[in-house]
C-alpha cells in the first residue's frame, strides 16, 4: 500500500471511529514522515502538514490543554479539523 493510501485509509478509518485518537496519531506520524509531498498541491500540503502538527501536540490530560493554552489540541479539535477535508483529500 502506496503512504497517500495509507494516510487516507487511517483519515477515513478514523473518522468512521475505527481508531482510537492516540493510535491515528501514531499512525498518522509515521505515514507522514513518509509521504513524498513533491507532486502535492501546496493546499493539500499545508493541510497534511497542519494535521500532522495537531497530531504531534495532541493531549488527552485535561491538565496540559490548562496549564498551557494554544499548545496542546484536543481529540475534539482534530476530528472537526479532519471533517472540513475533502472526500478526495489529494485534491
């Protein structure tokens, strides 16, 4: 499986509530590093590297999302970032 597949495999998986938040952002990471962004439009580049930038400051504790406003996203946060993409995220 080509890494754009893999990325809109765990987009979509994820947003079918097919993964937990903490391992789509494992994954998501990973495919990230990955992905050749030569032949991406630069739309389709700033949204895959926005999403990667939430997936690499997302918290679950109550207290960092507190302690240290504007630094960390929510689960809620990148869910609603994801579902303003569109069906073909490559466009």
């Amino acid at each position: 499986m080509e890494c754009k597949d893999k990325i809109s495999y765990i987009i979509f998986g994820y947003l079918n509530d097919e993964y937990e938040i903490n391992d789509f952002c494992d994954l998501y990471l990973e495919y990230y590093e990955e992905l050749d962004t030569e032949n991406l439009s630069l739309p389709v580049i700033l949204r895959l590297r926005t999403l990667c930038e939430m997936c690499g400051r997302f918290s679950d504790f109550p207290e960092d999302l507190e302690m240290y406003l504007g630094v960390y996203y929510t689960e809620k946060e990148i869910k609603e970032y994801m579902e303003t993409f569109p069906l073909n995220i490559w466009e």
